[in-house]
C-alpha cells in the first residue's frame, strides 16, 4: 500500500507565515503556520489522497507521529512524562473530562521527541545547565536583588535547579524576575564571549513574553543552535523549548505535556516538578553523515526511527519493516513500491507505506526523511 498524504497547518500563535511558505515553493501565508502533522493521532490524522484519512486506514495504532515544525517564536517551556508517570498521570485524572482545563495528561503514553533542523539556523533550549556554569553566566550580570536571590538558590545543598525552578513559577518571585530580565537585557547588548549569544537569545525571548517567569528558567537551560540536517533527542523528563527555526520532528504518538513557562495557559507547578529530570549537563548533537545517502539519527526508543536521505541521482534503498513514511523536505523526488508503483513526493508532503510493500526505492535528487517504528528495547 502506497498512501500520499497531507495536512492543513495548525495556526498556533507561534507559528510562522514563511517558513513553511519558504520550503514548499509558495507565497508567504496570511496567519501562523506552526505545525503539520503526519500521523493517525485523533488531535488531526493527515489526509489521504482521494479521500478520507489515515487513521481509518491505521484504526489508530501508529507508534509515532512526524511533523514540520515552524517556530517564528519561543515555544513553551515543556517537559514531558515516562510511560509510567503518563499511565499514572492518566488513571489520576480519569474523573476529568479530556477538554478539562486542570487536565494534564491527555492519554496513557511517554513523548520523548527528535528534532532535525532544516533551517541553517535552528534555535532552541534543551536541557539544564551545569549549575557552575550558570553560576559563571549569572556572574556576568549586573548585581541586585534578584540576581543574588538565584545565586543563592543555586548555590545551596540539593537539588538545587528543583527548588530554584519551583520558586521561580510559584509566584512568590515576581519581583527578582523583573530584578533578572532587566539585568540579562542590560547585558546582552554589549556582550561578548562565551554567554553572549545565550544571553542575546534570552533577551530576545524576553521582548516575546515580557515579565514571564520562564525567561529566568531559560537562563538555568542549554541553548542549542543546530545547523540544517543536526538535530537533538529529548528523553522523558528534559526541559526544553524551540525558539526558532524549521525543523522535522518525530515523536511518540502522545499528547502529554506539562509546561514550565513562556506561555499563558496553566501551569501545574507541582506535577511539573514531580517528573521533571534536574540532570544537569549538555544534550548530544545528532550531525549526519559525512558520506553515503542515508544519516540515520540514534535515539533509545522503539516507537520511532528516523533516517534522512541526501539524493543525488542515485537510487536509494529502504526496508520496509513497518509502518514507513517518506517525507520530502527537498528537491524532486519519488519513491517506488513492490510491483514498481512510482508515487512523486512533493516538497513538505509524504508518502505513507504499510509493511506489505517490504522495501522501497527513493529516487531524484533532494531530501527526504524516513519514518518508521524504531528497533531498539525502549527502557520504560
């Protein structure tokens, strides 16, 4: 079975007009257009050609869901929960209606994500940093009030990024949030050296949620700017937010989010900090290949694999072990099934193979990404 698949735009406020625009050859949009999601997932199956969409041809079991991701502006701080903290989370709310406001977990399942970059530049937040780094980094603001308030947080016993994260969202530290966003925009114009561009990209985050506690919890993150074809892996429990750039994300077929800022809706401050993963330390850089075709990006999961496939005129072939998804991203190219079924895949669209077809053959000359269920033991 060869499927071609679409989607609309998701118009999220931090979408962008061009980015998509830009990649598939056309005019810039009217609104935001943030996300396009390739997938069965019941929030917005993609079509199918000729009708209909792919959770009637699925019943609603792909282990993965693939996007295009254009982020114009910071997304939300988020962090999302293990297997188990997802089933536990669930069976806690199973009183609540699934459009409650107070709802947090949106079904049963864990959501570790990758993310590719297709922009030269893709901006994001991954992870915590070493606190004595941002000992260091904090060091290089102006004194005051705030800024010795966070100092002293990350300079106690414990675990000290928890309980300087729950202060910072609890509401009690209005005042040394406005004392450290002043201080971090007084310093990122003049900067140099190590912090500059973090502190240049903090501050720009700064001018989008003006006074928002989840510029301070930005400060204690890595920002991570992956050039086109790099991308990064976030397990359960990291911290993290896209600032900017295009980028093709894969994740597993979840919904589950807690946000910890740099948005107006709810945050749940306790259940945030009760699956949150205060390990401290850089995120690995995924880079592709030097030579050959096929980069595939290593993650520890089994619900997702994801390959990118640099064609250059020469055929390219690809196992078909389940479910599969060929994404174009760039270029003219094709895929060819079992019995030489020939479908082209227009730029930004996919082509949706079952596991019957056994093999397919990617033809032309571009850029796709290969979607499939992963292969490795998913350590829940």
């Amino acid at each position: 079975m060869l499927l071609s698949l679409t989607n609309a735009p998701r118009d999220y406020a931090w979408g962008s007009t061009t980015l998509l625009a830009q990649l598939e050859g056309r005019e810039p949009a009217a609104q935001p257009e943030a996300e396009v999601w390739f997938g069965d997932h019941p929030g917005d199956p993609a079509d199918v050609e000729g009708g209909g969409t792919l959770d009637s041809v699925t019943g609603g079991t792909l282990p993965y869901l693939l996007k295009l991701l254009a982020a114009a502006s910071p997304l939300s701080i988020q962090v999302h929960p293990t297997i188990a903290q997802a089933r536990d989370g669930w069976s806690r709310e199973s009183d609540l209606a699934l459009d409650d406001p107070r709802r947090n977990y949106r079904d049963d399942n864990h959501k570790p994500e990758l993310i590719v970059a297709l922009s030269d530049r893709f901006e994001s937040l991954s992870g915590l940093r070493e606190v004595p780094d941002t000992l260091r980094l904090l060091g290089e603001l102006d004194g005051g009030t705030g800024v010795g308030a966070l100092i002293a947080r990350l300079s106690g016993e414990g675990d000290v990024l928890r309980d300087a994260i729950g202060w910072l969202l609890s509401g009690d530290a209005r005042d040394e949030v406005d004392e450290v966003i002043a201080a971090v925009r007084a310093a990122a114009g003049s900067a140099t050296g190590e912090w500059a561009d973090t502190l240049r990209a903090v501050s720009a985050i700064s001018t989008a949620y003006p006074g928002d506690p989840g510029v301070v919890v930005a400060l204690l993150m890595n920002h991570v700017v992956l050039k086109r074809g790099e991308g990064v892996f976030l397990r359960a429990g990291l911290l993290h937010a896209y600032i900017s750039g295009l980028g093709v994300e894969i994740m597993a077929a979840s919904d589950n989010v807690l946000r910890g800022g740099l948005t107006p809706k709810r945050i749940d401050v306790p259940e945030l900090l009760s699956i949150l993963d205060t390990t401290a330390g850089e995120v690995p850089v995924l880079r592709p290949s030097a030579s050959g075709a096929l980069t595939t990006y290593e993650v520890p999961v089994a619900d997702f694999a994801l390959q990118r496939a640099a064609l250059s005129g020469d055929d390219v072939e690809v196992p078909v072990i389940g479910p599969t998804m060929v994404l174009a991203t760039a270029g003219d190219v094709a895929v060819v099934g079992a019995g030489g079924r020939r479908r082209a895949v227009p730029v930004g669209t996919v082509v949706y193979a079952d596991a019957e077809e056994g093999r397919l053959t990617l033809t032309g000359s571009g850029e796709a990404f290969i979607a499939t269920p992963g292969v490795a033991d998913d350590a829940r």
